[in-house]
C-alpha cells in the first residue's frame, strides 16, 4: 500500500546537459529536474572535462557545436577517462553523416533542434530500462 512518500532510496540518474545556448541548457535542467532526474548543466565540453564529478554520471545530452570542443570530440575525451555512460548528441546541423559519424563515437541517439522534450525523455526513459 503506497503512503504518498517519495522513495529516497531509489538513485536518480545523474545527466550532464553541454550547450553554449543558456536557453536550452536551462530548459533541460528545468524538465529534467521536473521528471526526477540529477541534472547538471555545463556552458563548455571544457568545463564538463574538467569537473571529476562528471565521471560518476550516468548519461550525457552534448550540443554537437559548441565553441571550444564539438560534441563527438568530447565524448571521445570522456570516453578516454573510462567514462561507459550513455549519450544523446543534440544538433541544430542533423545530417546522416553526422548521425552516422556521431553512433560510431559511441552516441546512442541523435536528436536534432529544435527538438521537442519527447525524444529526450524517451531516450532516457530506454537508458533506465537497460540499468
């Protein structure tokens, strides 16, 4: 029989979010905390590089252009240091070859802007069913 408690008990998914555009970078951080999910947002693919924290997460949402380190460049550095998270490459520049170029980096999905929160929520919906 259910209280009406949350459980505390139960780990949230830990999603970095890397975009150069404030706008999207808070408002991911905005649905994802809405849907139960520990979201921490990066202005720079650098900055997230060099926050240690950032290795115990458990699924990345990266801009493919950004203005220091694209998107597949930065899922190869983080990939360098051992991190096996899932990752979801958003890009306004969606093309077959980048979707092609981006799965082969290891980017479980490709999803182009203007995106809609569905796309998002459903990929990590499918990242916590495989956990």
């Amino acid at each position: 029989m259910s209280d009406g408690l949350i459980n505390l008990d139960v780990k949230r998914l830990k999603v970095l979010v890397t975009d150069d555009e404030a706008g999207i970078r808070r408002s991911l951080q905005l649905l994802l905390h809405a849907k139960g999910y520990d979201a921490h947002c990066y202005t720079t693919a650098s900055t997230l590089l060099a926050d240690h924290e950032a290795r115990s997460a458990d699924c990345i949402i990266a801009d493919y252009n950004m203005p220091d380190i694209d998107g597949l460049s930065l899922l190869q550095a983080l990939r360098k240091t051992g991190w096996h998270g899932d990752a979801i490459l958003i890009t306004a520049y969606c093309s077959d070859d980048l979707t092609r170029r981006a799965k082969a980096c290891g980017y479980a999905e490709v999803i182009a802007k203007p995106f809609i929160r569905r796309p998002i929520l459903d990929a990590l919906q499918r990242f916590c069913e495989c956990r």
